[in-house]
C-alpha cells in the first residue's frame, strides 16, 4: 500500500529487539534493586554473614528485610495496575487513584476506622478502607460522566477538587478529634515500619493485581469506550464493577500497609505506554515490573540519603515523580494525550 | 433480517424515532439517507442495542434484541459509530484482534488469528499492522476500523457515516470496499450515508428517514426521482442520467 507515505509522522515502527532489550533491564533492575535492599540498613546483614551462620542477621533478614523488600514490590507493581486499569476505565492517561479522589476517601475510612472502632485490627481498618475507597471510585465513575470523555485536563482536575473536598473533611474531623498525628502516621508513605505480620494485606492487593491480569483484554476493550465494548457483547457494568473493586482493594491496602505514594500510577502507565502502548494484555507486565522498580529504587533512596535515619517515601516518590511526570508532559512531540 | 416493529424513542419532548416499521438486511447494501436530525443515528443506536427503545420491539433473525444475550448478538451483528474516538494508543493489529472478542473471549484460538489475517490483508493493512493508530492518516485508521469490524464476522454490518472526515480518494475507497463486503464476503450492509450520489452509485436500496419516520424506501433507480428527493430535503433536487447512471444535482 503506498499511502503508508500519507502517515502524519514517519516514526519507525517499533521494532520487538528494542522492547526485548528494555524488558530485559527491568528485570535485571528488579533482581538488583531487590537484592540491594535486602542488605541495606542499620543492623549489618551482608550475604558474608549469612553464610557465617551470624543467626541475628538471618533473623533480621526474616523478620524484616525480606517483609519489606516483598512489601514495595508488591505495593509498587499493584498500585502502577490500579493507575492503568483506571486510565483504561475513564479513557483518560491523567488519572490513577490518588488524582480521582480514591486515596483521599480510603483515607477518611482509615478515619471513621481509628474513631469509631479504635481498637480494631489492621484487616477490619483496611475493610473499612476499602469500602470507602469503593464508595470514592463510584463518586468518581458518577461525577465525571456529567463531563465529556475529550476533555482530558478536566477529568483528573474534577478528580483532585473532589480529593480535595474529601481531603479537608477528613483533616477537620482529625483536628477535632486530635488524631491528625495518627492519621499523619498512617498515610505518610513509607515502608520503615514494615516488618513480619505487618504486611501481609499486601497480598490482598497482589491478588488484585492477578484478577486485573486475568481480565486485561476485557479491561483494554472497555479502554474503547461503552459503544465498542457493547458492540463486542461485553458487559461493561460488569467489568467496570470488577475495576472499582481491584481499584479499591489495592489502594486500602497500600495505604495501611504504607501509606500514600502518590504519581506511581500516573507515571509508571504513562512510561509503559510509550513503550509497548496501551493494549492491556500486553502491557500488564511491563507496568507491574517498572512500577516495582520505581518504588524500590525510590525506597533504596529514602534509605540510604540520609543514613542512618530515613526520610520518607512519599517525598523521595513525589519529587522523582513529579519530575518524571513533567518530561512526560513537556517531552518534545507529546501528543499530551 | 433485522425487523424493526413500531420503534419509538424519544429524547425530551422529540421523538428521535417515532413509531417506525421496518425490515433491513434483504440485499447487500442498504444506505440509510436524510437530513440531520432525522433519526439515523438512533436508529443504529437502538439496533445495536447501544440504547433503548421507549416502545417497540427489535428482533435480528428472528431473535429479540432486548432479550438476546449481548455476546450473543456481538457474533451476529456489528456496529461501527460515527466519530471513534480511541485514547488507548493500541496498534493496528490490536484493534483487530479485538474484533475477534465476542468468539475468542481473549484467547486466541489457530481459527481467530486466521480471521485477523484474513481481514488485514483485506484492507491492505498488512505494512501498517505494527502501527499505532494515532499514527495513522483518517482514512487508513477508518480502514483499521473496518478490518476490525470484518474480524468480528457478523452476518450484519452496520456503520455510521464511515466517510465522515475522508477526503475523496478515501470515500471512494471506502464505498468500494462497502460493496466488495456484500458482493464477495455475503454480508449484509446497512450504511449511514449523507451523499445522495455515493448512495445512487453503491447501494441496492435506499431508505430515507426524515423527523424519526420513514419517508422513502425504494431501490436506486426508484430514489433517484426529482419529486421523491425534493420530498425528503424539502429543497429541489434535478436527477439527470450521466453514463446511464442517476445522478442527482443538489447545488443550485
């Protein structure tokens, strides 16, 4: 056919050794990164005294660096999915839950949580969460259908008014109750306090992550819009029901296992899209590994810039975060999607 | 035969489809015509189960449309609307692929992959299969549409002004391939059409619809009347035989 010489742009076609190769470095970035941060921090654990048989350093190992190591894979890949399977479900690249209000009314469920129940255990707070966060992704899914699907910029920004509404209530009823620390404590983003039975919810979310890949194309014909996948004989409440529940269950459980980490799941979807494009199958992998990467790398970095003491996460991800989400805005021939 | 039985749909206070019978789908191309506003698009819409109708009933084969499982109808007919829009950045291939969907639920069977080739090589959409469509021209996209909609492999095809947005070659190419779909491949075509001409030159029977009714339903050489088309645009139109084929003059 001659008129691929009528094509607005004359990009190669992407060519599979490429994507092979960037495979390749993600993998080999994960097994490094996640070797690394097992031997990081105050108590030396080195593979030198392992094999020594130094049993204080395989107990440490154990009981808190394999936790954590295991905590930010899974919290990292799961909540680069959450962020896809939204983008796939709005039709819109700008938003991931901590833009559409979702974190913010799973955070208010932590609240209503602590006062309510205070002496509930971390599974009943991450129910509560997640029924919350259910209720905030339906708000979310009803509020923005009031607003036409091209208006990309206005998506995500009725997402963060809505955030922020739920945001301020949240902080009132926490001032008043004087728990604004505690609630402080829970949502900073940070796996400091992960260790051995106190991450485990973790695998909720990787659960999730697991159905998310099991129903990718049903997620990537709903990412066509509600005409295409009627006309597939796709039942788009149904998989759009499905969505909200892996959307939900993934942030509650980030958020008490660690808090908030924001811009993963706009950055890491955004990045794989660029590379392999948007088609879910496909693509799944590819977000689930580099959104692990990420968040190893920027918990490696917490710990280690101001050693011995740690700063948190959720400033190191917001920081590379924002950065990384700017190129990608600004990159030169963006089509800003 | 997909068999419309006193369909009506309203939106407020205007009827988009007022109480309208009708059979489609006995020849292979039948091209739906009329002013904006008549009820095309509705039309298609409620055939496609895509909305509801306030009243009436559609059947496809004999099978109720409201009552026949979505997947089910998805083997069976297939819509192409007006103006996709797709964010996703899919390739080529990818859109095709989801064609298959309704038969291969996401795994691809020897058979499925069979269909997809079949239907990018018709289309002459082989070099292009690798490409994103957001790097693709509009009528080479409405073509990865298309092959998209021949993966699907229904009896029915319905689509919604396909040359929207085409220049001429591309309309052309389009109409052309509308026909190779009914003449080569049996399928039954239903097309939204704003060309008189384009409708005249390629089409077996026109239905015009005006105010969500049926004001003229005839085969081409019964349509291309003055007095039948002056009816429907309430404006004069002159038929004149240009090669033994009607065309009509619509400019003055």
């Amino acid at each position: 056919m001659t008129d691929a010489a009528l094509t607005r742009t004359d990009a190669p076609v992407r060519t599979r050794p490429r994507r092979v190769w960037t495979g390749a470095l993600i993998g080999a970035a994960l097994a490094v990164l996640a070797g690394a941060s097992l031997f990081i921090g105050v108590s030396d654990v080195t593979p030198a005294s392992l094999l020594a048989g130094d049993t204080d350093a395989a107990f440490l190992l154990v009981a808190s660096r394999v936790p954590r190591t295991v905590a930010v894979v899974l919290a990292g890949a799961s909540l680069a999915i959450a962020g896809l399977i939204m983008q796939m479900m709005v039709r819109n690249k700008f938003v991931e839950p901590s833009t559409t209000g979702v974190t913010e009314f799973a955070t208010l469920g932590m609240l209503v949580a602590m006062v309510l129940w205070p002496g509930m255990t971390v599974v009943g707070k991450m129910g509560v969460a997640t029924v919350f966060g259910l209720v905030g992704t339906w708000v979310f899914l009803r509020v923005i259908r009031a607003v036409p699907v091209r208006q990309l910029v206005l998506v995500p920004l009725v997402g963060i008014m809505l955030g922020g509404i739920v945001g301020a209530v949240t902080a009132f009823f926490a001032y008043r109750l004087d728990l604004l620390q505690s609630l402080g404590q829970w949502s900073q983003g940070s796996f400091a306090s992960v260790m051995q039975g106190r991450y485990e919810f973790l695998w909720f979310a990787a659960a999730m992550a697991v159905v998310a890949w099991v129903a990718a194309d049903r997620f990537s014909v709903i990412g066509l819009g509600e005409e295409f996948a009627t006309n597939l004989g796709l039942n788009y409440r149904r998989v759009m029901a499905i969505g909200t529940c892996v959307i939900a269950v993934i942030t509650a459980s980030v958020l008490v296992t660690a808090g908030i980490i924001p811009f993963l799941g706009l950055v890491v979807p955004n990045i794989v899209s660029l590379l392999v494009g948007d088609n879910v199958r496909r693509s799944i992998p590819w977000v689930a590994g580099l959104g692990a990467v990420f968040v190893l790398a920027c918990d490696i970095i917490a710990r280690t810039v101001r050693f011995p003491y740690e700063i948190p996460l959720s400033v190191v991800v917001g920081v590379i975060g924002a950065g990384l989400f700017l190129w990608l805005l600004l990159r030169k021939g963006s089509r800003a999607h | 035969m997909i068999a419309l039985d006193h369909v009506t749909k309203r939106y407020g206070t205007t009827a988009a489809l007022d109480d309208v019978s009708l059979t489609l789908g006995d020849v292979g191309v039948t091209a739906l015509l009329g002013p904006n506003g008549a009820g095309k698009s509705t039309l298609f819409s409620v055939v496609g189960r895509l909305i509801q109708a306030d009243a009436g009933t559609v059947t496809i084969d004999g099978r109720d449309v409201a009552e026949t499982p979505s997947s089910d109808l998805a083997r069976t007919l297939a819509v192409l609307r007006q103006d996709n829009h797709i964010a996703a950045r899919l390739t080529v291939h990818d859109l095709v692929e989801f064609g298959r969907f309704p038969h291969s639920k996401g795994r691809l069977t020897v058979e499925d992959r069979e269909h997809i080739e079949r239907a990018l090589d018709y289309l002459d959409l082989g070099p292009l299969r690798d490409r994103f469509l957001d790097e693709l021209s509009g009528g080479q996209r409405q073509r990865a549409f298309v092959a998209m909609i021949l993966a699907q492999d229904t009896r029915y095809v319905l689509l919604d002004e396909p040359l929207n947005n085409l220049d001429l070659r591309h309309m052309t190419e389009i109409m052309r391939l509308i026909r190779r779909l009914a003449d080569e491949l049996g399928k039954t075509v239903i097309v939204v059409l704003h060309d008189i001409n384009f409708a005249a030159r390629y089409a077996d029977r026109i239905v015009a619809l005006r105010d969500g009714r049926v004001v003229a339903d005839h085969d081409v050489s019964g349509f291309m009347r003055p007095e039948v088309l002056a009816d429907i645009y309430d404006s004069p139109v002159e038929v004149h035989q240009i090669d033994g084929k009607p065309v009509a003059l619509y400019y003055e």
